[in-house]
C-alpha cells in the first residue's frame, strides 16, 4: 500500500510530505473461506486497506508510533487475526546522503 502522508521529526515533513509504503503479513484460520468461497469468512482485504489509511491519515513524529496504531487498529477491526507482520518504509527519507527508504518492522502475535 503507497501513500502520501505527513509523518517526520522535522517541521518540513509535517507540511511538504513523504511516500510511505505499507506492507503486511496477516495471519488467521481461513478454513471456513477455504469451504465456503464467501466473502463473509475470510479478511477483505479492501477494508484492510481503509483502516492502513485512516490511521496513515494521521500525523506523527515517528513510524513506530504510525505501526503501532495501524496494529492496534488492525486487531480491533479484525479480531480473527492471529498474527501480524507489518513494515512500514518512508521513501527517500530528508537524510544529508542519498537513501532509498528508511523502514521499521513490528511483528505480533494475538491470543
């Protein structure tokens, strides 16, 4: 998931921006989905996406703060998950040197 997003320590980066990319790992029991072909037994991974967004919405100083409302968020509108895995990169972060992504990675198991 790619999105323009106002997170930084620096002043600058509340105000111009920066390219976030958003990868997950979710884990649960999609055995029912396996049988039934419903949408109804499985994660949508369309509602998926507009929790990322809606907490990405939101500003903060640090990735690790952003990763950790998103997996907060996450269990909260998904309570069948089990387990996550969750990177967050800021794409050509405001470093003196040329860098391609600064990223972080949280992984949580649930239950």
């Amino acid at each position: 998931m790619i999105f323009h997003a106002f997170h930084g320590a620096l002043p600058q980066e509340s105000i111009v921006g920066n390219t976030f990319v958003v990868d997950l790992l979710l884990t649960a029991n999609l055995s029912q989905a396996i049988m039934s072909d419903c949408l109804e037994d499985t994660i949508n991974y369309a509602e998926v996406f507009d929790v990322v967004k809606e907490e990405m919405a939101i500003p903060s100083k640090l990735l690790e703060h952003v990763a950790g409302r998103i997996m907060s968020s996450l269990k909260d509108n998904f309570p069948q998950l089990q387990e996550v895995r969750l990177k967050l990169s800021k794409l050509n972060p405001p470093f003196s040197g040329e860098v391609h992504s600064a990223s972080i990675i949280l992984n949580q198991r649930f239950g």
